[in-house]
C-alpha cells in the first residue's frame, strides 16, 4: 500500500492514508467481519464499490472509536446510494448496522439510516 501511496500524483488526505492502511493492516479481520454477517453474499460476489466501502467503514469501526458510529454508517451509505448499485444503500446500511452492534455494544442507541 506505501507504494501506491508514494506513486500517487498528489498526496492524499492524511485520514484517506490512515484508512487505506488501516483497511490493510487488519484486512483478514475486516473480510472476517463482513463475511460473517453477509448472509449469503461472498465477498467476491459484491460490487466492488459495496466491499471497498464495507472495508473503509468497517475497519473505522473496529480501530478508530472516535468517529461516531452514525457518521460511519450514513457516508458509506451516501456513496454507496452515489456509486454503486439501486440496492447498495440499503445493504450497505443493514451489514454496518450489524458489525456495529458487534464492534460497538456500548453504545445506547445504533439507528440504521432511511
């Protein structure tokens, strides 16, 4: 990942590094995750879009407590209702709303987005 990162034209954002690296460095967790509540979908068989941004939010679930659980689930909902298929918000939606309960049962309300 460092070197797709130094042979970037621009430098990224310092969070967008964190998270690529972060999806990186626990990504046989992260897939463990989302295969485990992805009742029937491998992840070979999502979009590409739905498992990149599962990754990203699920790896800030797991590893960055200080972004708001909410604020994870309703941007990968927003980009995946933006880049990806008709149905991948709702999906998007209900398989972060599940690694959350798990990742974060401390919390006193997890509402899943419209």
């Amino acid at each position: 990942m460092s070197e797709v990162l130094a042979e970037l034209p621009v430098l990224p954002q310092l969070y967008a590094t964190t998270l690529a690296r972060g999806v990186e460095e626990h990504q046989d967790r992260i897939d463990e995750l989302i295969s485990r509540h992805a009742i029937d979908w491998s992840l070979d068989r999502m979009p590409v879009v739905d498992r990149a941004l599962l990754r990203m939010a699920t790896f800030e679930l797991g590893w960055e407590p200080d972004v708001p659980t909410s604020v994870v689930i309703s941007e990968a909902v927003e980009l995946a209702k933006s880049y990806s298929t008709d149905d991948s918000g709702s999906f998007v939606n209900g398989l972060l709303a599940t690694i959350a309960h798990q990742l974060r049962p401390d919390e006193d309300k997890l509402e899943a987005q419209p």
